[in-house]
C-alpha cells in the first residue's frame, strides 16, 4: 500500500514572492500612469479656458466694443488674464515677451485688414504667463468682423 503524502494547506514560500513581484510591477506601472494623466488634465483644463477666453475677447470687441483698437490697421493689445479668464489689465509687449508672474494667461488680440470691408481680428492665448514666450503653449482663434464704427 502506498501511503500519499498530506500535503499541508497554504502557499509556499515562492508562491507568496511570485504574487507579491506581480503585484509591485502592476502597482508600479499604474503610479508611473498617474502624473502623465493629471498632467493631461490640466492642459485640457487650460486648453479650455483657452476657448472661452478667446471667445469673450471676440465677442467683447465685437458686439460690445470693450476692447476698442486703434481704427488704423495692423494693431495688437496684449492683456493680462487670470485663472478664470477676467482681464486683469493690458500689458506691453515686452512684458507679453518675458512673462508675467502675477497672470495665468496672456492674450494678443491683432486687427489687420483681410478685406475691402472686413477687418481680421486674431486672438492668441498663452500660457503659463510667467514663463517666456518661448516656453508658452499658445493657441490661435480669430474671425472677420467689420470695421469699428
């Protein structure tokens, strides 16, 4: 008669580190993820703002006449804005090149002529502000719109 062997109930030794290194690597990889997708969230976050800075600028100017350029062509105000898109004040242009520390975003707004009666209003949005334009994310918007009365 052969007598079997009990085997005792329970992980082995190597069991127990061969879950454990499967666990770590998956861990690992999922915190690796993390700062690449929040990363990712807030540049969709400020691509946003963005948009909505661009289009009140556009709207202001043209239905409202906020912001009012000089009526020759080929002018641009540059502004200050902050984390919500309020204007916080206009700026020059050599405070638009190096940066500015107190703004979270910087907008151009440029009026040229495009056509015998329309003028081309273009609206650039960058940002990090205090960062050199060199270093900024920037993105364009523009529309035609007549000429200010």
């Amino acid at each position: 008669m052969t007598t079997k062997r009990l085997r005792s109930r329970g992980f082995t030794l190597v069991e127990v580190f061969l879950s454990l290194g499967v666990l770590t690597t998956a861990a690992a990889g999922l915190l690796a993820a993390l700062p690449v997708a929040l990363k990712n969230g807030a540049d969709a976050a400020r691509t946003g703002t963005a948009g909505m800075i661009a289009e009140s600028l556009l709207a202001d100017f043209s239905a409202f006449g906020k912001l009012r350029l000089a009526a020759d062509a080929d002018t641009t105000e540059f502004l200050a804005l902050d984390d919500d898109g309020k204007i916080l004040r206009a700026v020059g242009a050599d405070i638009f090149a190096v940066g500015d520390a107190t703004a979270s975003f910087l907008a151009s707004l440029r009026r040229e002529p495009a056509r015998s009666s329309l003028f081309a209003l273009t609206v650039t949005v960058e940002w990090p502000a205090a960062a050199p334009a060199s270093h900024r994310q920037r993105r364009h918007f523009g529309t035609l719109l007549p000429p200010c009365p």
